[in-house]
C-alpha cells in the first residue's frame, strides 16, 4: 500500500522535488514496527538517480508530514522514511550487454 501511494504522491507532487524527471517507485520495505520505510525509486535517465535521491531525501521532512497527511487514516504510525535508488534495472542491461559479448566471443 505504501508503495502504491508513495508512487502515486510522487506523480502528483514530485516535480516540486526533483523537477521533471520520470521516477517510479519499485519498492518499500517497512520494519515489522512499522517505524522505517525504505522506498526504492528508479530514475529513466540514470545519471540523474543520484541527484533525485538526494534531493528527495534533502526535503523528508515535508514528504513525510504531506505523505502523512494522505495516509493518517489507514496507517496507525507514519514511519520514517528514506529514499534509495533502485539501480537493478541497469544491472540487468549491463550483464545481458556481457552475456551478448561471451556468446560473439564463443562462436
């Protein structure tokens, strides 16, 4: 549920953040005590991961407390939250970019 909300407030209000940028939300881990939450984010332009990470984590302060505005009534604790970059998806590009060379090398 966070994550589904999370992406959806980014949607509307992230370009107050970090611009115009395309970012998605892939994960949020919570702690069982529901006090951290990690959200995960995956930027298009990967060189830009870092700068929208930094700059969402620079404002959580007004993130949480507008995302816990949203959510007051279906969490009974709005958790700290931290923002990654989710950078699997080049991880995935880079090693089939490795597998296509093994393969022209071999035949």
């Amino acid at each position: 549920m966070i994550q589904d909300e999370m992406g959806a407030f980014l949607q509307r209000e992230g370009a107050n953040y970090y611009g115009s940028r395309f970012v998605t939300v892939t994960d949020a881990q919570v702690t069982p005590d529901l006090q951290v939450c990690r959200i995960f984010v995956s930027v298009l332009d990967k060189d830009q991961g870092t700068i929208v990470v930094d700059a969402l984590n620079s404002h959580i302060k007004d993130i949480r407390k507008r995302f816990g505005n949203l959510m007051r009534r279906n969490l009974r604790i709005i958790p700290d939250i931290t923002f990654f970059l989710d950078d699997t998806l080049d991880q995935v590009f880079r090693l089939e970019e490795i597998f296509k060379q093994n393969k022209k090398a071999e035949e």
